[in-house]
C-alpha cells in the first residue's frame, strides 16, 4: 500500500513550526521550503517507485520482461496484467510442470478464463483381459455393490437414460461417460476421446452478477394465477409468476465462478461452479444428480439487517413474517408456456425456474402470501456478456472530488431509502454554483419524468422539458451496481444561462459553457411503460445535448430488439429503437440565445450499447468500444439495412456528424460527413461524405457500396468471412466474433488483436500466449485441445 506523503514542512520538530507561525509575517519557513517541496516530492517518488520495481506485483508494466528475464521465462505479448501473473507465478508453475492443477492455473493467468482440465484417456472405453480380469468388490457384478444404483454411471457400461441431469454431461467437460477412442484429427472445439488428448475447456463469457433486484410480475396475470379449483391438497392454490430481468426481457441464467488461483497447490475448477449457464435439469431437487443448491439459494429477509449473499449465481429472498421458517423444493422447468400450467402440477412450496428464458413460477397456498411475493420479492441474478461492454456491475473507482479543478457536490442515491432520490438530486441543478456528483448506490429501477413538478427548475423548450445546468452534471453507478433508469420522456440538456446582459457577463457564460459536461456512467437507459402514450413513435432517448461535452461511459442505451417471449415465430426480434436523434440548431426558442451558444457539442461514446444515432453536422461524434445496433445483421439484404449512424432529418439523404472511431461494432448503415480511426466494423455500407480526408486502418467495410476514405490494413466483406455467435441483443454471446470469422478480422486489428468492439479484450493475444505456453509446460506425447465451451 502506498504510503502517505508526509511534507518537508511537517517532518520539522513542532517547535520551529511554532516559532514559524509567531513570525511577523507568519509561515516564513514554510514558505521558504515551499520552493522545493516540488523537487523533493519528485525525489522521493523516484526512490519509491524503483523500490516498487524490484517486485513483480507492485513494477511498472515496462519491467516485467526483465524481472521475467531472471526467470528464464519466454516474452509474452498483451495484458499487463496477465503477463504480470505470468512471471510472478512462473516458479510455482515448473514445480507442478504436467500437472493439471498447473496447466489450469497457468491458462487463468494468461486468460482469466474459466477453465477446466480432462485427460480424456480416462474416458476411454475399456474391456477386461480375460486372463487379468479385475474383480469387482467381494466378486459381485457392478449392480451388485450397495452403493451402485440404477442411475450410476458404470465406466465401460452402456449410458444410463433414467437421470436427466445425469445425461445433460454427455459431451460436457464433466462428463462422466465411456466414450469410444476417437481417431479424427484435432478440429477447434471438437473433443476427440483418445490417449494422448488433455481437453481445456473454456469459458469465455464474464459472468455478471445483479445486486439486489426486484423482479416483474407477469403484466398479463398480475403476477398472481388462481389455481384454487384444484382438487388435490398437495398443489399449490395460488401460483405467482415472475420475469427475473426487471424489465421483462429475456436473460439467460449464468452460475458464479468459483476457481481461486491463490490456492497452493491448485485445485481444479469443480463442477457446477463454472461461470456457464445454469443447466435446467440440475436444478431438479428428486434428481439423484439434481444439484440445486449449487446454483440456487433461499432466503428470508426482514425490516432490519443486511441480506444474506451467498455464492449462487441465483438468489432469492422472501419476505418475512409471511415465509419464515418454511422449506421449500426446487425444479428445473421449461417456462415458455406458463400460462397452460406444469406437468406435473406445481406443488405447495415449489420454485420452478427456467434458466433459459428467465421465469420463475412459485406455488403458495394463501392470496395474502402471493400478494407478499408480488410485492417484496427480491432477486441477485446472474448473467453473461462478452465483456464490459454497456451497463454491467463492475467495480468502479470512486467518484472524483473535483471536476475541472472546482470541488464536487455530491449525492448519494439509495432506492432502498428513498424510491425519488435520483428525482430529488436533480431538483435545483440550474442555480448549482459546483459540479454535481449523482452517485446510484442500487441495481433497481429509478422512474425519471423531467416533467415532473418535483423537478424544480425544469424548462420547457424544444418542444420539451429540459435540464438546465449551470455547472457539470455526473450521474454513475456506485461500484458493482447497475441501475436501471426508466424514461417518461426524452431527456433534453441546455445551459442556464446563455446570453449575457454585458461583455463580462457573457464572458462569464461562455466560460461555463466552454465546460458544462453531462456524463452518465454505467447506467442502464431506457423507456417507461407508458412512452409510447405519451410520446410520437421513433422518439429517441436523448433529444436536445446543447452542452460542451455529452459523454456517455460503460452505459446501456436500450436499443430494443431483444427476443420476443410472446409466442411469436421463432428469431422474431422486438422493434428497434433509436437511442438519440440531436439536431442544428441547438433548440434554444431565444434567437439570442441560439447566437451566442458557441459550443461545437461533443458527444462521446466509451464503451456503450446504442440503439441508432441521428445527430446533425454541427457536432463532432467520438465511438470507442461500442456497438451501435439498428438491428440489421451480416445475412441481412443490404438493400434493405437499416441507418445506424446518420443524419437527423432524412437518414438516406442527410449526413452524420464528422466522427472519430477506434474499436466499434455497427450493425446496420452508417454515413457521416467525415470519419477518421481505426479497428471498426461495419456490417453495412459506409458512407462518407469528404472522403479526401481522414484514414481508416485495420477495420472491416462491407464492400457493398461503400464510400470510403484512404485505407490501410482493412479487408472487406467480398474477401473475408465475418460471424458474430449473436447479433442479438440481450444475448450472452452479443457481439462475439464467431471463430470461423477470417483470421485477419479476428487477429489483425489494431495492436494485432480483433475488430470490433471487443478488440480491447486483446483476446487474440491470449489464443497465441497459451498456445506458446502450452508448447514449454506440456509433456512429451500429451495433445492439448482448445474446446470454447461459450
């Protein structure tokens, strides 16, 4: 940990401090010492940080390499801090070379992969020497022994069908099975059962785990189905039925991962606690291989006292007193068609969960406990996503105390406090005199109506209700959270003040403006259930940003197009809808005060899922890391592809904004007045307006009549081959490059690594480093097989 700086001044004995401040004029000697505290200061952090370069965990990224060297150890290229791990665990490593706690630990180090090791010999069929036969205990046949039953799985015996969850491993990286020897050649992803073959299964997905959440009600039920005309007492008369994502959305159900690389020596990844998604048969409790608390736990929570988090990757939390002391079983269910009921029947005190879509149903016996549920139920869920990538709970530095050299007013906002704290800590921005910190210290659902009386200050412009801002405004997530907010209307950003009454008063103005920045950070953006009502159809998230700086980070700007759960046909796709449409002029009703905006507004994307993006020539557009999705895919007609970056009036006869790229993924069209950067994809046409300026390199065009500027390092959709797993949103594998992609999409990116907006994940480079490592800590005659498993 680093140490505090103590200054010159305060090492002096406290005597001559006092006789420093009794001098006329006082502080003589601190000021004195003042002049070279700098150089001092830079002194002693130039002696601190050399002693922190002797270490491997506490060097610079640049020594690494040379502390490796002393090690002997091969140079690796990509992540800092894989190639940290790299050499600090190169020593323990060589003492466990060609085991596999080794060779699991060595691919989480330079991955940080989940991963699992199978010598796949071991299930090998196999058939007795008749002349070395192995009796079984006390000479009986397998069947015989009192701890084999009809659902174990006897090697060299043939499969057993009587268990579900049992039978879901086949072909798993648990598997339990005989297999026969296969003798193919190695195909990527392809387990091949033979003797020389080490399978290394691997998780690619991160899984993200939701704070507390409060889940959906079936709108169409009210979350409450009356079952009490049934005739048994063993079921359930009264069923409430729940969407597990707040919104109502699809989510596929990922469990926690649970690999500790600090363990010495290394334990293998066990199953079950792998950060893959939840199987649905081993969430079966009458299962004999059912694991359900594995994946799922219970529990009860009160008025007072923190919850009890555990580390299920699902979690559910009832209400008390209604619930206290109760027991309750677990099944895994197909939940598509909930409303005709389970087969069998629901029970008293049965959960039925669908991993797969993101249901959950539970059987109670009395309308006043199904009336506690739909109200206080809570949820912690986990997810997966490619990386961090849109609004996910990830763990985030603090908020800065200053912005633009002026201190912070910060505000903290809990909903489990106060459901209107976002409201309330917008209330009175224009006369804030500081920047205003908003901090979101939750993962639930904060409604925002900028319309709302409460929201004192609010200007009615532009055909709309406007924040007005008299210094910088951030509004994040606090650290591991993700908050949803849910739009009554478009939000609209202006300054205070404008136009100024005298020279030094307009100066004054043009000062702040020349800084007013909204940022909003890890927030989850997106439109209220009545939007449609009160809105006209293709109204936009973000309307109006007469600022300096819109900066959008690690945010979620609800794009739609998630897939449908209402019995629709299979692959059809919600609506797709535009995330900003942000016109010239600036909307100001004052024909003054639209003169003396002299901003060129800024908006900047870092990191963000958007819908598409209709922004005018007067504003400059800044894409990093981001996928910007109007819903047209790679199998998509070109003719009929959708803009998703274009003007604000007429997309196919307007342009965009001059951009500045580095690392995007656009599914649909895209055409801009200019456009300079690199590592781009772009499944449809690009079109730029001024094509003899700016460079592109290291991207992917089309080729389908793309207008483009001087290029280098790109390919094009005519010579190379581009798949993503999904281009779905709302997917697990959203936006991941498909390994049949062509080789320079996925390697040939900037820094050698892959287009798009995952190329920052460097995961080319983490294929190569463990195919080179494999080569040095492999034995002799032992295949390794690379098999992603998401």
């Amino acid at each position: 940990m680093k140490e505090k700086h103590v200054s010159l001044y305060e090492r002096l004995p406290e005597i001559y401090r006092i006789k420093d401040q009794e001098q006329q004029p006082p502080f003589q000697l601190k000021s004195y010492l003042a002049l070279v505290e700098k150089t001092f200061g830079a002194i002693h952090e130039n002696i601190e940080s050399l002693y922190h370069d002797l270490f491997i965990e506490t060097s610079s990224d640049w020594v690494i390499p040379y502390i490796g060297d002393l090690l002997g150890t091969s140079h690796l290229s990509g992540d800092p801090w894989t190639l940290r791990a790299d050499v600090a665990d190169t020593i323990a490593l060589r003492r466990r070379k060609g085991t596999l706690g080794a060779i699991e630990l060595l691919t989480y180090n330079l991955t940080q992969w989940g991963m699992h090791c199978v010598e796949l010999r071991e299930n090998l069929v196999w058939n007795q020497h008749l002349n070395h036969q192995r009796q079984d205990e006390g000479g009986k046949p397998p069947y015989g022994l009192p701890s084999v039953t009809r659902h174990t799985v006897i090697r060299g015996g043939t499969v057993m069908l009587r268990d579900p969850a049992m039978l879901s491993l086949l072909n798993t990286p648990f598997d339990p099975f005989a297999h026969t020897a296969d003798l193919k050649p190695q195909v990527f992803g392809n387990i091949r059962y033979n003797l020389p073959n080490l399978a290394i299964f691997l998780w690619r997905l991160n899984a993200y785990r939701i704070g507390i959440s409060k889940p959906l009600p079936n709108p169409l039920t009210n979350g409450i189905v009356d079952n009490s005309l049934v005739a048994t007492g063993t079921e359930a008369k009264f069923i409430t039925q729940f969407y597990i994502h707040p919104l109502g959305e699809p989510v596929r159900l990922f469990n926690t991962y649970r690999f500790n690389p600090d363990i010495r020596p290394p334990v293998l990844s066990q199953i079950d606690e792998t950060p893959g998604p939840i199987p649905t048969v081993r969430l079966t409790e009458d299962s004999a291989a059912g694991a359900p608390d594995k994946y799922v736990s219970i529990d009860i929570y009160g008025t007072t006292g923190p919850l009890n988090i555990s580390d299920a990757g699902f979690q559910l939390y009832l209400p008390e007193p209604a619930f206290a002391g109760n027991t309750w079983t677990l099944r895994g269910a197909n939940l598509c068609a909930w409303e005709t009921g389970l087969q069998p029947t629901l029970k008293n005190r049965e959960i039925a969960i669908d991993p797969v879509i993101g249901r959950i149903v539970i059987g109670i016996d009395t309308d006043a406990e199904a009336a506690a549920l739909v109200d206080h139920l809570l949820l912690i869920y986990t997810y997966g996503a490619v990386g961090p990538v849109g609004a996910h709970p990830i763990s985030r530095p603090s908020a800065a105390m200053e912005w633009n050299g002026e201190p912070v007013l910060f505000r903290e906002v809990n909903f489990h406090q106060n459901p209107h704290g976002l409201r309330d800590s917008l209330s009175n921005i224009q006369d804030s005199t500081s920047p205003i910190v908003i901090e979101i210290k939750d993962s639930m659902i904060h409604e925002l109506d900028v319309s709302d009386p409460a929201l004192i200050g609010m200007l009615h412009e532009d055909g709309g209700f406007n924040l007005q801002l008299n210094r910088s405004l951030i509004i994040r997530a606090a650290d591991d959270h993700r908050p949803i907010i849910r739009l009554t209307q478009p939000l609209r950003f202006r300054p205070t003040h404008v136009k100024g009454t005298n020279p030094d008063e307009q100066k004054q103005f043009d000062a702040i403006m020349a800084n007013l920045t909204v940022r909003l950070e890890g927030l989850y953006i997106t439109r209220s259930e009545n939007w449609a009502a009160t809105n006209p159809p293709g109204t936009p998230l973000i309307v109006r940003a007469a600022l300096h700086h819109l900066e959008i980070f690690d945010c979620t700007l609800d794009p739609g197009g998630s897939r449908e759960l209402d019995g629709t046909p299979e692959g059809k796709r919600a609506p797709i809808h535009p995330s900003m449409r942000i016109r010239e002029p600036y909307g100001f009703a004052n024909s003054a005060e639209e003169e003396a905006f002299n901003q060129i507004p800024e908006i900047i994307l870092h990191r963000t899922i958007t819908g598409p993006l209709f922004i005018d020539t007067g504003y400059r557009l800044f894409l990093t890391d981001s996928i910007i999705d109007a819903g047209s895919g790679v199998n998509d007609d070109p003719a009929t592809a959708v803009f998703a970056i274009s003007g604000a009036g007429d997309p196919s006869a307007s342009w965009g904004p001059p951009s500045q790229v580095s690392g995007i993924t656009v599914f649909g069209r895209m055409r801009v007045e200019g456009i300079h950067g690199r590592g781009g994809i772009w499944v449809h046409t690009l079109e730029v307006l001024d094509n003899q300026k700016g460079c592109m390199k290291f991207s992917y065009f089309s080729g389908n009549g793309d207008r483009l500027p001087q290029n280098h390092g790109c390919v094009k959709g005519t010579e190379a081959h581009l798949r993503f797993v999904s281009e779905v949103f709302g997917n697990p594998a959203y936006g991941q490059l498909d390994h049949t992609t062509d080789f320079r999409i996925r390697e040939r990116g900037p820094n050698d690594d892959a287009m798009g907006a995952f190329g920052f994940l460097m995961e080319a480079h983490k294929w190569r480093n463990i195919r080179i490592r494999y080569r040095e800590f492999m034995p002799v005659g032992v295949r390794p097989l690379l098999i992603p498993v998401t």
